[in-house]
C-alpha cells in the first residue's frame, strides 16, 4: 500500500526545476516578474486601505461613544436648587 506522503515527496524530488518561478529561476527583469511585482504592490494597497478604514471606523466609534456619554452626563439646569 502506497503511502499518502510519498505521492507528494516524489513531486517535489523529481520536478525542483517546475517549481522554481521567474523570480528564482529566470530573468529578473522579465515582464512576468514586473507583473508579479505590480500585484503584489497592488495586494499591499487593498489591504492597507481596508486596515486603515478598520483603524478609522473604530476611531469613529470611540469618539462618537465618548461624546454621547458627554451629552448625557450634562446637567440641563443649574444645580443651585431653583425650581
């Protein structure tokens, strides 16, 4: 019975020039590895508007939570006992 790790570990032994990417293998300067390089420049920029809006809504949040509590914690009138 053939084991379920040496299907993968043959893969990986026989086929170490498939899995070698433009980067590693090939020409630097090739337009797949500028393609690459733009995704991940792009994939950098997604995520660090979405982490940024997270920052700013929970900033909303703490400052809008903040003033309500102000402007219940108010008194209306003035505590000098007048009716």
């Amino acid at each position: 019975m053939i084991r379920l790790w040496t299907v993968p570990a043959l893969l990986v032994i026989l086929a170490s020039d498939a899995i070698a990417c433009a980067v590693c293998f090939g020409d630097p300067n090739s337009s797949m590895v500028k393609g690459a390089e733009a995704g991940i420049l792009v994939l950098l920029g997604v995520i660090g508007t979405l982490l940024l809006s997270i920052i700013g809504v929970i900033a909303f949040w703490a400052i809008r939570a903040k003033r309500l509590s102000e402007a219940q914690n108010a008194v209306p009138f003035p505590a000098h006992g007048r009716p």
